[in-house]
C-alpha cells in the first residue's frame, strides 16, 4: 500500500467518534494529510463520490457502522480500515484510544491490502408468467430468510446452481460472506472461513426437517430460496440492517461477487489473531500462560 495522504472520515453519529473525528483534522494537518469529516449516515451519493477521490476511509464506530459503510461503499476500491467504538470491534484496526502510532504506521503506507467478497441478493415475485425484480442489494456478513414475528418454523425450497437440494422446515437459512462467518453463521455452528477466501457458506438454522450441514460453496454459485408454505411468516434480513418480508411464492436469489470490498490490515494473520483476542476461540485447559 502507498502512503496515504488523502483520507476520508466517518464517524458514527455519537459523542466519542464525532469529538474523535474533529480531533484527527488538525492531527492530520499536521502531517500534511488530507482530511474530509462526514456522518456514517451521509447520503450514500456523497459518501461514494468523497470515497472515490481518496487513498483510504477511516470509519469510527463499531462493526455495525463499518459494515453499513461498507455496503453503501461496494465496489468502490478505496479500502476502509475501522477504529473500534464498539462492543467487540472485529472489523477494526485501530484502537479508540492510543491510535496515533497505529494511524501513523496506516499513513507511511505499512499496512497491507485485502480484498473481500460481498454478496448480491435480489428478491423475485411471479407477475403473471413472468419473474419481476422487487428488491435487490449488497450484503457485507449475511442474507438470514427465518420466521418473522411468529416464533414456528417457516419451509423454504433450496436450489444451488438449478439443482433442488432441499426442503427445509426449519427456523431459516443463512447465507453468509466468508468475512461475516464469525458472525450468525458461527452462532449457528457454521464453519469460521478466512476473510480472503471467495466463498459463500449456507447454514441451515435449527432444521425440523430437510438439514444438512454447513456448506460452503464457490462464490459464483446461484443460491436460490422460495417461500413454499402458505401462511409462513418469513423475513429477510440483510446484515442486521436491513428487513424485508418474503412473501408466499416469493423467490430470493444470492450470488457472491469477489473483490467488492477492500479493507486494510495492520498484520497478514490479522484474522487469527482477533478470533482468540475478541474471545470467539477459547485456549484448552491444558494451555500455559507465558510468564
């Protein structure tokens, strides 16, 4: 990575973020860098075109902010890199506190690149004899189809690539990012994937009936889920963030679209080191702790 001297801010609309946003300007002055201050919640227009004419974003919130970014920002290659406001910060780099070395480290051009697979997600409805597009978007960590309001089981028609792989009556199906693994998907016993890897994962959620287990498959793959029981309340959720309703006959199709995201690290092993270091992998019994 090449020096930074352009960099865009966004911070999350609370007190610390903000009052540590209006504290980085002078600071980066000071370095002869380039800094534009934004909301988190900017319309997405403005967030892409400031993105686009900068080396690198710097998102300060937690990783519910850094993802909303980075679903308003998919497919633009500036890399984001997140300081941690938040609960666990997996998605962050820099610290809350104590960030000046870090950031000057991110600024002299020494962290590395990654490039990230996100997903893209359309929601079909029969119209006469036809299939109509009635809502399509970009997921970061996940698509969940699962029960809405109604705490039962919903029945869901899988489809991989034009093959019927199953008939799940089950609490839903989630279809996740290799980056977002460690987050439903691990809840719900799916496999922890590298970030860097070009795959989707679709873990069933609590199957009645029709499960399998966690399977990951290429990004191209077609995954494809239809509403298949009258009566089922079944809601989409895109990363959290986003909730639809997946109504009776309705068809949701999902695709992984490979280096849509791209993100800076501070260390190769990144990944590894946050699975034991935010507490998602635990030490044994038997580990020693060096003195």
């Amino acid at each position: 990575m090449q020096p930074i001297s352009r960099l865009l801010i966004l911070h999350k609309d609370s007190l610390q973020p903000e009052e540590t946003g209006r504290a980085l300007i002078p600071w980066l002055r000071e370095r002869h860098v380039d800094g534009v201050l934004l909301s988190a919640n900017a319309d997405a227009m403005t967030m892409r075109a400031e993105a686009a004419a900068r080396d690198a974003v710097l998102v300060l919130g937690g990783d519910g902010t850094m993802v909303g970014v980075a679903r308003r920002l998919a497919g633009i290659r500036t890399p984001l890199v997140g300081m941690n406001f938040g609960r666990v910060g997996f998605l962050a780099g820099l610290p809350a506190e104590d960030w000046a070395e870090p950031l000057s480290s991110l600024l002299r051009g020494e962290w590395e690149l990654e490039q990230h697979l996100t997903l893209r997600w359309r929601i079909l409805q029969r119209h006469e004899d036809a299939l109509v597009v009635r809502n399509e978007g970009v997921a970061i960590n996940d698509v969940v189809t699962a029960h809405g309001v109604v705490a039962r089981a919903v029945s869901l028609d899988l489809h991989i690539d034009g093959v019927h792989f199953s008939t799940l009556r089950c609490d839903g199906v989630i279809v996740s990012t290799p980056l977002g693994s460690t987050a439903y998907t691990a809840s719900a016993g799916g496999p922890l994937t590298v970030p860097s890897m070009n795959a989707q994962l679709v873990t069933p959620i609590c199957p009645f009936a029709g499960g399998f287990p966690p399977l990951a498959l290429p990004a191209a793959s077609r995954v494809r889920l239809e509403a298949c029981r009258q009566g089922d309340q079944v809601l989409l959720s895109v990363d959290g963030q986003e909730n639809l309703p997946l109504d009776f006959g309705d068809i949701l199709e999902i695709h992984g679209v490979p280096d849509q995201l791209y993100m800076l690290v501070s260390d190769a092993n990144w990944y590894l080191r946050r699975l034991i270091d935010r507490g998602i992998v635990t030490s044994g019994p038997g580990r020693k702790e060096k003195s």
